[in-house]
C-alpha cells in the first residue's frame, strides 16, 4: 500500500486544490471539508469510507457540482469550475455527471420509463431519440418489463437500478454514487454494485461512497475520511 | 426543455393533486366565467335597448327643425323663432335622387269615440311610405292609400289594440270614428309589432299627413324622415337634404338631420362603459384566483424541493426549474380558464333560450380578455413561487426530503 500524494497529470478528471466546505451553524462552524486536496484521472475506481458525519456526501455533492466550496478550486476535465455559472454548471451536471443516491430520488408519480427519460427530456431530447435509447438501456439493466411501473411497484433493487439507468442516460464521464447500496439487502446490494463496476469497466469514473467495508475494499482506490479530511488513499493490491 | 414535455410533466402534476387543481380550477372558473356572464349580459341589454330604439333602418335620415346647437354656444342673436319645417320642405326632399322613400310626420294626441267609446290616442299623419320606412305589417284592409301629401283624406290606419278597444269583437274596417272635431273612416288595422320601446303601434292612429295638419291645426311638421337607396348615400344625402332646405329657407341653416346611429351612438357609449365597468369588477375577483395560485404554488414547491433538488442534479438549471413552475400554473390558468368559458357560454345560451328577445352573448374581445386575464394572473401570482424553486440550492434541495420512495 502506498500513499496518494496527490499526483498531477495530464488526464486528470477531477481535481480539487485545498478545498473547504464550512457550514455555519449559529456561532459554530462545522468544517465538513477541510483543505482538500484530490485528484482523480479518468476511469479511475474510487470508494470514500469514514465514519458519519466525516463529509463524505459533502465531498460527493462538491464533486457533482451539486455544492460549491466555501473556499479552494475544482478543476473538472480540465476547466475551473469556481467561477461558472449556474447554467454552466447545470450543463455540465447534464452531460459530464451523473449521480446514484442511497434513497433512489424517483419521482413517485412517473413510471420508470419516465424516470428513466428524465434527463433527455430536459436535454431536449426528441420522444423518438430517448425511447431508441432507453429501450437497449432498459434490457442490459434487466427492467424492460417495469418499463410502465411505477417506483412504488419496483423492489428496491429494481428503483436502484431504474436511478443508475437515469443517472448513465447521458453518458456521463463521471459517476458519483452516495451509499447506492444503503437501502438495499445484501444480494441486490451487491447485484448494483456489480451493474456499476461493470459501467466502470466499460471506461466510467466511478466513486463509490460507503459505509460497507466488503464493499469499499472492491475499489481499486480506497479513499478515508476522517474530519472533513482525507486521512487515507490507498490503491488496493499494490 | 421541449414545451410539449413540460406541458406533460405538468399534466402529471396537476393530474395527481386532484384536490388542488379543483380548488385552483373553481376559482378560475367563477373569475373568467364572472368577466364573460357578466359583459355577456351587459352587451345583450346594451343590444336589447338598442334595438328596441333603433326603429329605423341604417339608410333612414331624420330631419327636424331647429338647429341642434352641439357646441353649447351662444344662442341665435335674432329673436325668431326657427323657422317651420313645411310639407313642401318635405317634398323637395322627396325630389332628391338619393331619397327612395320619404315620410313627414305630424303628431299629437287626440280623443277618439265611437259610439261613445272613448280613448286618447297618439295620432300620427304621415305618407304611405311610413309604412315601409318602419316596417309595418297591416293585418285588415289597407295602409294609407298613395296620394298627393295635401290631400287631407279622412281614412286612419289603427292599432291592434286601439281596434279592440273601440270596437271590441266588432269589424272595424269601413267605419267611421270620431278624432277631435274630424271624423276617419278605418281603411286597415296593424299587425302587432311586438313591444318597441320607440312607438307602440298597437296604440297608435295613422292619418295622411295633410288631415292631421288640419285636426291639429298645425303647419310645421315635426319630422321628416328620407331612406336613402343605399348606406353609401348617407353622408351625401345629409348634405343634399341640408342644403336643399337651407336654400328654401332663405340661406339659413335651421333644421337638423341626423341618422339614427348618430342619436344612439351616445346612449352606446353610455351602455358600453356600464358593461365594461362591470366585467372590470369581475376581473377583479380573478385576483382571487391570483393569490390561491401563489398559495397552492408556494405548497407546490415546498413540497416537491427534493425533486428540484433531482431535477438540478440532472442538469436543469434555474431557468428550466422557473419555466417548469410557470408552465404549471399557465396549465392550471388554461384548464380553469377554458373551463370557465364553456361554463358562461352554456349559461349565457342557457339564457337566451329563456329570453329569446335579448341576444345575450359576449363579444370575443371579451373571452378574449376574460382567458388572458386568467392566464396573466397565473404568471403573476405564481412568479414569485417559481423564482424561490429556481434559486434554491440543489443540494439543500435534495437534502429536505430524505428517504422518499
Ligand atoms: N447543510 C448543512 N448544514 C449544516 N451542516 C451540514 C450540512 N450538510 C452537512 N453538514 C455537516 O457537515 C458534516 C459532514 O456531513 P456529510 O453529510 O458530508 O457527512 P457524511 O460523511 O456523508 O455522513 P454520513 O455517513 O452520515 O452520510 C456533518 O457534520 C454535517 O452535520
Ligand atoms: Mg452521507
């Protein structure tokens, strides 16, 4: 095992420069990132363990333009993202991102098809482009027949699976999934884990948060979080 | 965000609060359906009166004597009285070659008996061509016969119920009745007109004009109506007409002639700004409306944050979230707006088959306004609700609601 010291290179996807993300609670200030250096190249595998309240959705939603520092910069494929924005960062959550979470995030009152769609549909997609693509989508992730469900309908495992669909229906470089097994029993835990190494595989960068150590230790790249810092990154098998 | 997308997110959304919707709907619908009840039934009453007034045809000219003094200024220096407008006055008109008819009117009231049976009328001496100029039906026997305007023949023309009055069950066509110190003999009896706030003819007694200068003692006419060949001709027949009597009366300019859109065109106004009046009170109950939608919408949104929140994540940005918003509430506007005109056109239609004389009904302007005014207070009232999910957060979006679904 050796220590990341964060290492810079040309194909780098991700990379934050002593990042802090501070949240003022009445006269407190809660340091739920605390200069955070990191970076991340392209198809890299990653999972963030720690205990709770270590910031690691914190760090997840920054990376996922969901957040902003409170102070530091995020370069993302090669652009600063500090200064963009809202309909720059918008854009570039609609391509370059896409997000797995613990509780699914499904609307309740569309089918899974129209979960599933979501993201075209505010793409500006046309109705005949986004059903040729959902349809092959919706076979390799096993749920072409819940096509006309809705989330209530599905098991866990199926919402799940219907979120991680919505999530790579742009192809995006970089998939960030927060505890995407967190509500989910251990065989179709591990099914999702399983569909998301494979994305992985297929050339994605994945970062995985989660509390679950069999889990966490399938990453190549095993990141810890103590404090609002990174107090570990390790690459597996070396 | 494709229009035709947004409008079916928000039919999913509006489709699914079903409670919501129907409140927001009711209270679209009473606001439109107010604004297009209430300038329906203002513009069937401004047409109703109107028509009742409007007895003479679009080509119809009055001529009276005296000058109408519209600019209120001062009076004539000399002490004359205007001069009278005479039968020959009236002929001169008929000489023109835009009159088609012509028709001089003396009036007065005056008591008729017939073997003791009396009852003032209203009696009216006038041409043959009075009977086409106001379209009257004779239901007995003839109208005035065709002669020379001096001839003071002593036949009359009498109203339904003038007729019944006098003669009962009895024929009246052939006897003689008494008017004054003169005596007619009834050569027809009108059709009914229906009621016409102008003249009631049911009542009414119809002499050749020269007979009723003679009961009444009286030269001057008091009007003169001339129909011209065609609406084309009106302008230039009011000059004709003017000039013609001017040059008879010595170079003075001291009768007036008017088409009748003229005397009504005052009272139209005065109508119209009662009936806008009131559609702008109705209008005022779409405020109402207003505020419900900024109500349900602020719920809307405090409901739905954490799919804002999925909806940045997936790459809306704050625009997209405030048209999503804006569109939902348009939709709204639009159901209950539709809703709300169908409802007071079947209502007003509702009304016209009970009182087929008043054409109820309101202009398209009006729909028009009612429909835009439902639509802007929804864009209005539903700015503010839209902004505040535009600018939140997705994080803190997507945070509020943990753990759904
Ligand atoms: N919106 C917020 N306002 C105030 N404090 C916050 C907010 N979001 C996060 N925090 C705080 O920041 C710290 C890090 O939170 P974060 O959610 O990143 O932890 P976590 O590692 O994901 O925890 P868990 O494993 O429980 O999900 C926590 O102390 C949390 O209370
Ligand atoms: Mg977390």
């Amino acid at each position: 095992m050796t220590f990341m010291s964060s290492p810079v290179e040309a194909a780098d996807l991700v990379e934050l420069k002593s990042v802090d993300r501070h949240f003022q609670l009445g006269d407190q200030t809660v340091k739920a990132l605390d200069a955070v250096d990191l970076s991340i190249s392209c198809g890299e595998y990653i999972s963030v363990m720690g205990p709770s309240g270590s910031g690691k959705s914190t760090l997840l939603n920054i990376l996922g333009l969901l957040d902003q520092p409170s102070r530091g910069e995020y370069i993302l494929d090669g652009i600063s993202t500090t200064t963009l924005k809202d309909k720059a960062r918008a854009a570039y959550r609609q391509s370059e991102i896409g997000f797995v979470f613990q509780s699914y995030h499904l609307i309740p009152r569309m089918t899974a098809r129209a979960n599933m769609e979501l993201p075209l549909m505010l793409a500006g997609i046309s109705p005949k482009e986004r059903a040729a693509r959902i349809k092959p989508l919706m076979e390799r992730l096993g749920i072409a027949d819940r096509a006309e469900h809705l989330p209530k309908q599905l098991s866990g495992g199926q919402r799940q699976r219907v979120a991680i669909g919505r999530a790579i229906m742009m192809k995006p470089k970089l998939l960030l999934a927060d505890e995407p097994t967190g509500n989910l029993d251990t065989a179709s835990g591990t099914e999702v884990v399983k569909l998301l190494e494979e994305l992985n595989r297929e050339g994605i960068t994945l970062i995985v948060v989660t509390h679950d150590l069999e889990l966490g230790k399938r990453a190549r790249r095993q990141i810890r979080m103590v404090d609002g810092r990174i107090a570990q990154d390790v690459l597996a098998g070396n | 965000m494709k229009l035709s997308d947004m409008a079916r997110f928000n039919w999913l959304v509006v489709s699914r609060h079903r409670f919501r919707t129907a409140m927001v709907m009711l209270a679209l619908i009473i606001g439109v359906s107010a604004v297009n009840l209430l300038i329906g039934l203002g513009e069937g009453a401004r047409l109703f009166i109107l028509g009742e007034f409007s007895f003479l045809g679009k080509n119809t000219l009055i001529v009276m004597p005296g000058k109408k003094e519209t600019t209120g200024g001062m009076p004539p220096i000399s002490g004359e009285s205007p001069r009278e407008l005479t039968l020959r006055d009236s002929q001169a008109v008929q000489r023109l070659p835009e009159v088609r008819l012509m028709a001089p009117l003396v009036v007065g009231f005056a008591e008729l008996s017939y073997q003791g049976r009396l009852r003032e009328s209203l009696i009216v001496g006038t041409s043959r061509d009075f009977m086409q100029i106001r379209k009257l039906i004779v239901q007995q026997g003839q109208f005035l016969p065709q002669s020379e305007l001096e001839e003071a023949r002593a036949v009359a023309v009498i109203g339904r119920k003038l007729k019944r009055e006098l003669f009962g069950p009895e024929p009246a066509l052939g006897r003689w009745l008494r008017a004054g110190d003169r005596r007619f003999r009834v050569i027809g009896v009108l059709s009914s007109k229906g009621q016409s706030l102008g003249m009631d003819f049911d009542e009414v007694m119809l002499v050749p004009v020269a007979s009723a200068q003679a009961l009444f003692n009286q030269e001057g006419l008091f009007r003169v109506f001339a129909e011209v060949r065609s609406y084309d001709y009106v302008n230039n027949a009011k000059d004709r007409i003017l000039s013609v009597i001017t040059e008879r009366h010595d170079g003075e300019e001291d009768v007036t002639v008017v088409t009748q859109d003229a005397l009504l065109a005052s009272f139209d106004e005065i109508l119209r700004t009662l009936t806008l009046a009131v559609g702008g009170v109705a209008a005022i109950s779409l405020i109402v409306a207003g505020v419900l939608i900024m109500n349900v919408m602020l719920i809307s949104v405090s409901q739905r944050t954490d799919e804002i929140g999925l909806l940045k994540a997936l790459g809306a940005d704050g625009t997209t979230i405030e048209r999503l918003f804006l569109s939902e509430a348009i939709l709204l506007a639009l159901l209950g707006g539709i809703s709300g005109l169908l409802l007071s056109e079947a209502i007003l239609a509702m009304g016209r088959s009970f009182y087929p004389d008043v054409p109820l009904g309101s202009p398209v302007w009006a729909k028009v306004a009612a429909f835009l005014t439902a639509i802007l207070t929804a864009l209005i009232f539903a700015y503010i609700p839209s902004r505040r999910a535009s600018a939140m957060e997705p994080v803190a979006a997507l945070n509020e609601g943990k753990g759904v679904s």
